[in-house]
C-alpha cells in the first residue's frame, strides 16, 4: 500500500474555537514529595553524567537495557496489584489483563530499543522491518511491523509503515543524536498510564542520548518505586533520576538552568502555561506567539480521536464486531487515554448506519462501567451533558469484581446525531476523558464521496491529530473505488496516526512506529503537540505512521474474552523470552478467547 503516493497535505487556517483537552485539577501525592533540595541534588547529578552518557558507547548502553530486563523481570505483579488498587479495581477482570498488557508494552519497548542500538552497533544505524520504499514525490515509506517471523504468524495480515516529511532524503533516514556536551531532560510524565512515562524516558535515554529527569505524575506516582526497581542500573550510574511531586515541583524544574529540553505528556492547557505563562502576560505572549522559556519543549497532548466508519456492503456480523470494538476501546483504562477513539463518523444515508449504532447501544448496555479514577472526571463529564441533554446514559455495573467501590463510576455516554456542521460544539472541540463517544453523520453521496467529505471535516474543524482510527471490512475495501478512496484519505489526513481496524492503544504499546501529533502545530495552536516519541527505529522527521489490520479477526483484548489475564500474562512472558514455545502459549490463548 505504500506505493501509493500520498497527495499534497492541505493547509487550513486555525480551527475555529479548538478547546482542547480538560483542565487537570491537582491532587494528592501517593509517595513522598521530592524537596527542593532533591530535585537540585538530582539535577547537578545528572548535569554531571550528560558528556558521559552522550558518548557512551553502544555496547554499554545495550548492557544497561539488558540489566533493566533482568530487573523487569518479576515486577508485573507489583505493577498490576498497584495499579488496581489505586484505581479502585478488583483483579480477575478486564482492567487486570489491561494491566499485564500495558506492563509487557514496558518489556517490549526495552527489548525494541535494544535492537535498535544492537543493528547500530554491526551496521551504523537501526534496520527497518522490511524494504524502504519511496513514492511518486520522493515521500519515504519505512516498514514498521511486524519485526520478526513470529510476529507474523501471531498478527497475520498486520503490518505498519512510518512515512517520513517530504523533504526527508535517503541520506537523511535516520535521527542522528549530536555528539557535544549532552543534554539534560525533563520528562513530565502522564498520570493516566504507565506505559507513557516509559516510552519518554526511554525515548530520551536512548533515541535522543540525553540524560533524563522523570517527574512522576501524582495520578499514578505509585508506579514510581517500580520503575526505580526496573531501571536501577540507569539510575545507579547516574543517567536516570525519578522525583515525585505537583505543580509546584514541576514549575520548579521546568525553570531550572540546567534543564535543556522539557517533554510533557498531558493536556494543552498545561503546555500553554508552561511556554507562555498566566495571566495578561501570558496572553499576549500567546498572541505573538512568543515563548517564555529558553529552552526547548516537545509535547504529546490530547485529541478528539475520530473513528470513521467506511459504508459499504457491511454484515450483521460486521456490525457486532464493530460495535465490541468500539465498546471495548472505551472501556480500556476507563476511557482515560488521549487515543480513545471520541468521534464516531458515519455517512448519513447509509443504509448500515443504523443498524451500526443499534448494535452499539446494544453493547454499551452490557458493557461494565469502569471506576472514574481520575481527578476532574465528574466536571469534565458535565460540559458534555449541559450542551447535550440529549445524552444517552448506560449504568451496568457489570460483575462484582470489577470494581471494590472505593472509586465511583460514572455512567458510559453516548451522544449520538451531532450536526456536523455545528462547529463549534463541544464534542468536535472538546477531548472528553472518560467513558464517553458520540456520532455525526455526513451527507455523501458515494463511499469516495464520504471519505473525502469526513477528511476535510476532520481536517478543519475537529481539535487535535493525535490519532484516528477507520473501520472497513474485507468486502468493503475490496471495491477499488472505495480502496483508493480509502488510500486518498490516508495521504490526505493530518493525524500522526492512522489506524486500519486496529486500537490506537495498540499500535501505541506495540511501539513501533513513532507517536505524536501530525507535525504542522505551532505553540500558539498545540492541539495534539510537538515532536515523536516511541521510535526505536530513529527515524528523522516522521510525518505519520499507518497501522493496518484485517477487520475480521482473532481479536483476544476484548471485554468478552473471560481468559484475557491468562494471555496477557502469557504476552508478558513472551515480551521477556520471544521464543516459540512463549509463542505457542500466547497463540492458544488467543485462540481461547
């Protein structure tokens, strides 16, 4: 599919009334605070180590990853236990195999980075999964997954490309990190998973060679004293510090002379305020887009992810599986991820719209709601209610195990039948964080018709470019019409990552193919962030990655599947040793679901 050469990306004026992402109230602590004296006595230490990391050799970075597997190695029941209890879940369900999954994303990562610094080492830089190809206007396709034979045969017919800006030349196919004095990074972690903090430290320790900061978010800073077990010989030799604290903390450091480059992972009220301040003054700095700090800042935020559904010939079968899908993505972490699929696309006079969104309230009605963990979730809910009394409220509580009831759990939201040219309504301007999706249907005349319709709506007026997510079975996309509708929308949507039938959460764990925002944001106008992480193969200057997947499936992470913590569990062991035998167990699991 990569031969196809993607046509020039438009350019739009600022979307009308981008919102954004929720503001995040501050909250508690779970582990100690770190001092000021900590965090200065963290600082100077790292200062001291960033020339020594920056020309470390390979070899002994590669000895480092394999001390932080050896470390790993025994902490996901730590891991799993803290994170249910912090979330108010009992094990035994869902959230439980969530956790193992994420936990093994972790292990993954380590593994991928590995790779990448061991092909430096025998060929000069990392080797993609397949042959690099180039379109019609010299735009660099790079193969992304699957990475091994075995990956094949468990993911059959999955497989991603990371497509490189224009101007990218062969010569310039891989990030180069500067050999000089070093750098010093301040990662601000997320709160709403653990796998992020991760990915950025990781991404920064050995895609960029900096020495890296962690500042734990308080939402999940349990996770901390695990990491510090899992990453100990990083942070023994100096390159690594983890500190706990709010904003106060965070203001501190983002401050500090020796901080060289800051990424944040949250929302963009946050990064607002950390680059261009409060009050009068930090408005008009906005205005002229001038930045406050002195130092450089890269950002993964928010978005309200869309999920277009393709009209074609669908199946009932097809709409059951699209409905469990959709209905399993929001439950995922209790709706608390910046690539939940938020915006369902349909086209209007299509005869399986509503059998789509039948099948779907069927689901939402039986699927459990999940603990509201996280702080401000109730207030950022009731935006959405106030201008859409309309809302459609689904209550099941589900098994006793699901939640222990010392979080409280508000109703999965449905809020169907937007008008898609109502602009400036909350759900196109609002991500919401949670279990809540909502519809808009287009009027088109064709399937092409639709796709090109949907791709300038999403592009113009729909905030972020985080992600988005198409559904298309076999006999849908097997209409050629439709398939090179299909392939125009791809080479035409400003998203970082598109995705075929697959989760975003997963093309996100599986960590292959870089993630951010589609890159044309100034700071004036955020939306999704600046920069990539999760890009083990160094690519330079990624421009946005696509992820495909067969429609029908063996999908094993569903609410459905009563064995999902025996595979994921069986996922982790395999992520530690990808040998067959692993592989055979995850497939029989699989299988079982």
């Amino acid at each position: 599919m990569s031969s196809v050469a993607p046509i020039e990306v438009k350019v739009y004026e600022p979307r009308p009334v981008s919102i954004g992402s929720m503001v995040f109230p501050e909250t508690n602590t779970h582990h100690r605070a770190s001092s000021i004296d900590d965090a200065d006595q963290a600082l100077i230490e790292l200062e001291s180590q960033k020339l020594n990391w920056n020309r470390l050799p390979y070899s002994e970075k590669i000895s480092l990853l394999d001390e932080a597997l050896h470390d790993l190695d025994g902490l996901g029941e730590a891991w799993v236990s803290a994170s249910l209890k912090a979330r108010g879940i009992n094990p035994g369900g869902f959230a439980e195999g969530e956790e193992w999954f994420i936990f093994g994303a972790v292990v993954r990562l380590v593994r991928l980075m590995r790779k990448s610094l061991s092909d430096t080492v025998k060929y000069g830089h990392p080797i993609p999964f397949g042959n690099i190809t180039t379109n019609i206007n010299n735009q660099i396709s790079v193969p992304a997954f699957p990475t091994s034979a075995m990956e094949k045969i468990l993911f059959t017919n999955h497989h991603a490309e990371t497509w490189l800006e224009s101007n990218v030349t062969q010569e310039e196919l891989f990030k180069i990190a500067p050999k000089g004095s070093g750098r010093l990074t301040l990662a601000l972690g997320a709160g709403n998973t653990g796998v992020s903090p991760c990915a950025d430290l990781l991404h920064f320790l050995f895609i960029e060679s900096d020495v890296v900061l962690l500042k734990m978010n308080p939402v999940n800073d349990y996770l901390g004293p695990i990491l510090e077990q899992g990453f100990n010989g990083l942070i023994r030799h100096g390159f690594l510090r983890i500190l706990y604290g709010g904003k106060e903390l965070g203001s501190y450091l983002c401050e500090h002379p020796l901080v060289n480059h800051i990424h944040m992972t949250g929302s963009d009220k946050t990064f607002e305020l950390l680059v261009f301040g409060s009050g009068e003054e930090g408005l008009q700095r906005k205005t002229t887009n001038t930045s406050r700090l002195t130092k450089s800042v890269t950002a993964e935020l928010g978005c309200v992810n869309p999920l277009i559904l393709v009209p074609g010939s669908w199946k009932a079968k097809d709409f059951q599986r699209a409905a469990l899908m959709v209905a399993t993505w929001l439950s995922s972490n209790s709706g608390y991820n910046c690539l939940t699929p938020r915006l369902v696309i349909t086209q209007k006079n299509w005869t399986g719209r509503q059998s789509f969104l039948q099948a779907l309230r069927q689901l939402l009605a039986v699927t459990p709601v999940r603990p509201a963990y996280y702080p401000g979730s109730d207030e950022n809910r009731n935006k959405f209610l106030a201008a859409h009394p309309e809302a459609e409220l689904y209550t099941f509580q589900g098994p006793p195990n699901e939640a222990d009831g010392t979080v409280e759990a508000l109703p999965i939201t449905f809020i169907p039948n937007l008008d898609p040219d109502s602009y400036h309504d909350v759900c196109f301007t609002n991500e919401p964080f949670g279990m809540l999706i909502s519809e808009t249907a287009i009027e088109a005349d064709s399937p092409s018709d639709f796709l090109s319709k949907a791709t300038d709506f999403l592009n113009q007026h729909v905030w972020g470019t985080l992600s988005i997510t198409m559904m298309t079975p076999a006999q849908v996309e097997s209409d050629k019409q439709t398939q090179q509708a299909i392939q125009k929308a791809i080479a035409s949507l400003n998203y970082g990552t598109i995705c075929l039938n697959i989760f975003p959460g997963f093309v996100y764990t599986t960590a292959n193919t870089p993630w951010g925002g589609f890159p044309n944001h100034t700071f004036d106008d955020i939306q999704s962030g600046v920069g990539f992480i999760n890009n083990p193969l160094g690519l330079n200057r990624p421009q946005k990655s696509i992820f495909y997947a067969p429609f029908q499936r063996i999908d094993p992470v569903s609410i459905r599947n009563r064995h999902l913590v025996e595979f994921c569990r069986r996922y982790v062991d395999l992520q530690f040793k990808p040998i067959i035998k692993n592989m055979l167990k995850v497939l029989w699991m699989a299988l079982r679901a």
